[in-house]
RNA sequence: GGCGCCGUACCCAAGUGGUAAGGGAGAGGUCUGCAAAACCUUUAUGCGACGGUUCGAAUCCGCCCGGCGCCUCCA
C-alpha cells in the first residue's frame, strides 16, 4: 500500500508523489511569538513531525521550513499582536519575540518534536517580501494606495480554490468591513504603511512600513522550497483566509502552481469548544507539563488522528498516562530481559511481519497515528505474554521485538525512546540496587517489615518497587 | 446567511460497503507474604433519530435533531 494523504486542495485521498524523486519540501505555518504555546499548538506541531519523520522513515530527504511570525499579525483594530503584547509588557517587541520563541522551541523540544531544518522569522526576511510585493505590483495583481500596497483579488480567478468558497458567497454575513482605501473588501494588505506611533517598520519603495501577515509565507516558503513546492501545511483556522491568500499571491506573482500538497490539522477542543488564545480556553504547554509528562501530551495527542478535533481533558488525558505507561513498562521489561540468555523457540501467534505491515499501512492511510498505536499495544499485550513465561522465548525474537518497538514507538511516533545509554552511570542506580538487595535478604528472611519499610521509603522518592517472579524492579515513577 | 466538519460503550477514540480496533474505567479470575505489574475472562445485536439504495450500511443517499469550525486575530 503506497503512501496516500488528505490533499484538502482536492479535497480527497492522493497518492503522494513529490515533485523531485526522493526529495520533499514542506512548509508549515509556524506560530506567532508573542504568548506562549498551548495544546493547540501542540497537535499541529506533533502533527506535522509525525509526517516528517514518517516521510523520512520512507527515505525521502525532506527540507522543513517553519516560520517564525514576529511581524505583521494585525487585530480587528488593526494593531499588531506583537505591539500590543509589547504595550502590554512593557517591553521592545522584538524581546517578546525573542522570549515567545525560546519558550516555543522548549516545549516542541520537550514534546519530542524534530525541529525545523529552517526557522526563518518574517522581520528577517522583509527584503524578500519586498520583492514578492515588487512582482506583483508589476504584474497587476497590486496597487499602491497612499503608501500601502494591496493584492486586487479579482484580478486572482482561481481565489476561493482551497477553501471552496466563492468571492460573491462570502459576501453575505461577514465581518468584511469596507474600507475606502482597498478597491474591493476582500483584497488583502500585501504591505502597510506605518503610522508615526508604530515602532516595527522598515523602508520601502512605498515608503516606511511593515509587511502583511500572508506575504511572509508566500515570501520565505519560495525562498526557501522554491516557487512551486511539495507540502503545505498548517492549522484548519488558517484555510482561510490565510492559505487562501498564500495561494493567490503566490501563484499571482510567479504564474506556477504553488504547493502541490495542502495538509491541514484539526483543532484542539475544550468542553467542545475551540481551544485558542482568543477564547481565554487554553492551557499552556508548560501548565500540563507541570501535571504531565511531555510525552504523554505527546502519546495522547497521537490516540486521535490529525484531521479529527481532539477534546481536552484531564480525565481523558490521564487515561493516555495510564495507557502510555503500559506501553513503556513493557518495552522496559523487553529491554531487561534481553540481555539475558535464551534458548526458546516461542514466538507469537500472529507473525510479527503481519502486525508490522498492519502498522505500515495505518501510517500509510493519511497518517493514522492512532490507528498505528492501536497495533502498538495488540504486539506489546502479545509481548507481554511472552516474557511471563519468559524462558520459552527466543533470544533472537525478542530482539526482532525490540528493533520493531524501536523502529515504530520511538523513531516514528517517538513516544518510546530508548532508556539512556549506561555510559556514564550515576550513583543513583547503583544506590537502589543495593537497598534492594538487602530487602531481598529481609524477604527471604520473612521480615516483612523491613521490606515494606523500604518499599515505602523508595516511593516516597518516586522510585517505584516490583517485586517480580525472580526478583525485585524498580522505576521512576 | 454562505461554506465545511462531527455525533460510535461510563470516558477517550479507530473504523468510510462485508458484519464494531485500541486505551482508560468497572466486574470476575490466575499469580502473589503484602503491594504493584502482568496475564485470562467480561462490558455496544448496535454506531444521534427516521426513511431510502443494496444480498449486505456505523460506512452511500435524503430528511430531521444536536454540537462545532471558518467567513479577514488564531495551530
């Protein structure tokens, strides 16, 4: 089964073929640094890493590009975001960007997310969005006006393609207010003039100003993928208008097709509504990292696939703990038990090539994070069974078993990483093991109370004891 | 008003024409000094309601009910 994906362009499954054998180059919409990142965020960036290392899993060499916005995301009121967090903190606007961007990298990074080959922030790219302007302005498809520059998006036939809306539709019901500097209310700022009060500007043939929020992407994607490019993606709220722009832009300004590919992650719900920094409704990443283990936010942000909404809540996210924790303690107990020596011949019912295929095919099915894991816990369950009666397995097996967990949890969905390499031992371990062993004495002596004793005083430390079938394990808790 | 999505057990969530994955919670059991883990068994004659197409529908079509998203701030 050949990789297909959800093009939201066509609006249906496509086998995924890049432009350039065995290359592929990917744009996703990266945040705008001015508060720090929540759940939400965390889907679409988990999201998109899931594509990225499963393509490069297939062998493609894939080029990521995620922007970094630090300019031109203006309000209803036509204030940029950045200005108003920076009134708001007192603060330049560039130390809000520059704070805002570290903290995101710390929590993708703490989700276990790759990071991008290319974080290029608008403000450092304002000459190449200049020039996307220029182009168009030559072209036709942009008019000066009083300092601004504006796209004519009538002059764009093909605006609407990627969000199925039609221009006469929406004008009905919206927020579109008219405003006598544009030709047409749906036109866009490609570049604004910067009132005397507005720190962030930059010159240009039109004066002093700072660029609109979509000309960035178009600007920095091209720079970077070139003119026509594999995928786009991004979150479901920014089709439109966003994207919609991007395209029209885009393909105004070079007259090629833009992303061949348009992938789009659902949002994050909280009692069914909409997670977002508007509402009020979110929770920071680094307010569930102080409940949960990163990984967790991970492993339950994977149980549902991307294009679905995914509700939030504690009670549903400490099930995928509970859930997530199995699945570790298993791989744990296949690690230990593989460095012992073993001459069985057992393996499972169903083959492990069958449930590695039924793993591959998921993924290959638009991405089925959650549908993969489902197989993930069929092998660790069977996994289990075998290291109970632990002398009937083959060495040799459990080692395939191994390879496999590794190949699918950590490198793929990256929730299962391989323990830390024992290069530099701590103290710590060796502490433990010892307090153990002369519980284990106590044991054999029938002197529960010291062994309780112990036990008890170990978790008090968060260390976890299993008193097992030959022997005694422990974990962090 | 326009465009689109969703409704599956107590909770989360897959499945998009062939007879309901997976996780959590609950119940019973095996193992066990106790605890924990693990394993086994069990929990939806039914997938919002009603019609229709079909040998066969959670899946396709129609209508209705309920929820949500986008329509120039959002991942």
């Amino acid at each position: 089964m050949p990789l297909v994906v959800y093009n939201t362009l066509t609006r249906k499954k496509e086998e995924f073929k890049p432009l350039h054998e065995g290359r592929v180059g990917m744009y996703v919409c990266g945040p705008t640094v001015y508060s720090h990142s929540h759940i939400g965020h965390g889907k679409s960036y988990v999201s998109f890493d899931i594509i990225v290392r499963y393509l490069r899993h297939l062998g493609y060499k894939v080029m990521y590009v995620q922007n970094i916005t630090d300019v031109g995301h203006l309000l209803d009121d036509g204030e940029d975001r950045m200005l108003k967090q920076s009134r708001i903190d007192k603060a330049h606007p560039m130390q809000i960007a520059e704070t805002i961007t570290r903290s995101y990298f710390e929590d993708m990074d703490a989700l276990n997310i790759v990071r991008p080959d290319i974080s290029p922030r608008a403000t450092g790219h304002i000459i190449e969005q200049i020039e996307v302007v220029k182009r168009l302005l030559s072209n036709g498809h942009a008019y000066e006006m009083n300092g601004s520059v504006y796209f004519d998006v009538r002059k764009f036939k093909a605006y609407g393609k990627l969000s199925g809306r039609s221009i006469d539709d929406m004008k009905e019901g919206t927020r579109v207010e008219v405003k006598s500097e544009k030709r047409n209310p749906e036109d866009f700022a490609l570049w604004k003039k910067a009132e005397p009060e507005h720190i962030m500007r930059w010159q240009s043939p039109w004066g002093e100003g700072f660029p609109g929020w979509h000309v960035e992407c178009s600007a920095m994607s091209m720079k970077y993928l070139g003119e026509t490019f594999d995928i786009h993606g991004g979150g479901l709220d920014n089709q439109f208008p966003h994207h919609e722009c991007e395209i029209a832009q885009s393909e105004s300004a070079t007259g090629k097709p833009f992303a061949k590919y348009w992938i789009h992650n659902n949002l994050v719900t909280a009692n069914g509504q909409k997670m977002s920094k508007s509402l009020g409704n979110f929770v920071t990443l680094k307010d569930a990292f102080k409940k949960f283990d990163p990984i967790v936010v991970r492993f339950f942000i994977l149980q549902s696939h991307y294009r679905s909404t995914l509700d939030f809540s504690e009670q549903a996210i400490e099930a995928a703990a509970k859930g997530l924790e199995k699945l570790q303690s298993t791989i744990e107990r296949l690690r230990a038990e593989i460095v012992k020596e073993q001459n069985g011949i057992v393996q499972f019912v169903e083959s492990l090539e069958e449930y590695r295929k039924r793993f591959f095919d998921a993924m290959n099915d638009d991405f089925s994070a959650p549908l993969a894991l489902g197989v993930l816990f069929e092998v660790a369950r069977e996994t289990n069974e075998l290291l109970a009666n632990s002398q009937n397995a083959s060495h040799e097996f459990l080692v395939k078993l191994n390879e496999f967990f590794t190949l699918t949890g950590d490198q793929i969905l990256g929730i299962l990483s391989e323990k830390q390499t024992a290069g530099e031992q701590s103290l710590e371990p060796q502490l433990i093991d010892l307090l153990l062993k002369v519980r284990g004495s106590a044991r054999q002596r029938n002197e529960w109370r010291t062994a309780d004793d112990i036990r008890k005083g170990l978790k008090g430390l968060r260390i976890e004891v299993q008193d097992i079938k030959d022997g005694t394990t422990w974990k962090k808790a």
